[in-house]
C-alpha cells in the first residue's frame, strides 16, 4: 500500500486537480487506518467534483467506519441524488442506505 500512496502522491504532484487519484489514495489510507489522511483526501475529491457520486460514496463508507452515521447517511443520500440512474455503484449506495437508517 505505501507504493500505491506514493504512486498517487506523485499523480497529484503533477496534477493536483487529479480526483481519481485523491479516491485512490483515500481507498489506500483507508486500508493503513489512515482515516483522517482519507478524509482529507476524499473533502478534496468531493471539492473538486461535487457532481460525482463516487467521492460521496466512498466518504460515506468512511463516515460510518468512524461511527458517524449521520453523516455516513447523509454523503449517501446526496451520492443517490446526484448519481445518473445507470451509476454502477446505486444498488450498493441503496443497500448500505437503508442499512443505516435501521
């Protein structure tokens, strides 16, 4: 995993606007326990792109890890909102939505 963030820390070096790469790095973070580094990486992504949904998808599965449900809900809800109806991660953001409102 600490090639995969030093691969994208250099991604975004040269491009810091690069969004795919701060999901990346984010998803690698995640799996070091490196939470505060992805949330960082993920605000960015979701600042960056605010019309796609994969950024709020994946905060939210962040959110709910740190045991903010609230926000875990909330991150979902606007994924499902400003998600085309033929976003592959729906079925998935629906399932793990009407888990958390449980």
């Amino acid at each position: 995993l600490g090639g995969a963030i030093e691969d994208t820390n250099q991604a975004i070096r040269i491009e810091p606007k690069h969004y795919n790469a701060r999901i990346n790095r984010a998803l690698a973070r995640m799996k070091k326990d490196d939470l505060d580094g992805a949330r960082t990486d993920l605000d960015d992504a979701v600042t960056l792109d605010p019309r796609n949904p994969n950024g709020y998808s994946v905060r939210s599965s962040l959110r709910e890890k740190k045991g903010d449900k609230n926000g875990a809900v909330e991150d979902l809800e606007t994924a499902l909102r400003i998600a085309p109806k033929s976003w592959p991660g729906r079925e998935k953001a629906e399932e793990s939505l009407a888990r958390l409102r449980k």
